[in-house]
C-alpha cells in the first residue's frame, strides 16, 4: 500500500480553520513530526501553548484534551501531560517557551525527551485511554471488536 495523496488527506478540510503540514521526512521519527508541526506554526509569540495528540491513540477523547488544557489553565504548569500504564506522554500541552526545544529534536526523539528536562514544570492528568495505541492489525482488531477493555 503506498502513501495516502496528500489532497486526500486533506479533504473536507477546507472549511475547518485547520492548517495542513506535511512531513515529507516522517520515516526519520517522531521528532521530525514534531519539528514540522512547531514550524509551520511559526513563532506566533500569541501562541500560549499547543496540544500534542497522536492519531495512533483513538480512545482520546475531545472531553480529555480539554481536560489536559483546562489543567494548565487551573494550575499554572506548562507542561500538562497524561499519565498512564506507569508512565506520562500524550496528548500533552506544551507551553510557547518550549516550542523551539521542541522544533530541534530529532529522529525517534519526542517530546518526552523535553519533559524530562522540566519535569519542576510538569503535572500530568490520569488518561488511561492513552494507554492503548494502535500499531499493528492485531491492535486494530481489538479495538474494533468488543473484547478491547
């Protein structure tokens, strides 16, 4: 199966006030994903902060990403991420003074890689729905049948 047409990926979207980035490196890792993102956003110094959300986790509601924001808010923390399984990652909130460290990963390297230098900067949110990802067919069977919890 080759790669989706990048008109049908963006399809339907028109009408939404979304903007499309495209990583044409994706296969070096999640950071190049990450780095796209952070600079087709550009250095809007209005930019409070941005909520990172992995399409392999579809058990994430819109209810829980508002809940991981409405945590910065209330707390003051730029860094907001979820805790599950024993461990804390996306979806997240990552505050502006973070982006650009963001922007400069690289390969496999995400953005747990930026909390672990400011965990004094970090509280998480229990999300255990994040814990399950689809990576393999054996993930997506489950998923669509009613065994998955």
């Amino acid at each position: 199966m080759g790669a989706p047409d990048r008109r049908c990926a963006a399809a339907g979207l028109e009408a939404l006030p979304v903007t499309v980035a495209y990583n044409t490196d994706s296969a070096s890792g999640i950071g190049s994903s990450l780095r796209v993102a952070i600079r087709t956003l550009g250095a809007a110094d209005d930019l409070e902060g941005v909520v990172i959300a992995l399409s392999d986790q579809p058990l994430v509601t819109a209810e829980a990403l508002n809940r991981i924001v409405e945590t910065h808010y209330r707390t003051g923390k730029d860094i907001v991420a979820s805790e599950y399984a024993d461990t804390y990652g996306a979806p997240l909130f990552l505050g502006n003074r973070f982006l650009t460290e963001v922007a400069e990963l690289n390969g496999d390297e995400g953005a747990k890689r930026v909390i672990a230098r400011h965990l004094e900067d970090m509280t998480t949110v229990p999300l255990v729905d994040a814990a399950f990802d689809v990576d393999t067919p054996a993930d997506y069977e489950r998923l669509t049948s009613s065994s998955w919890r």
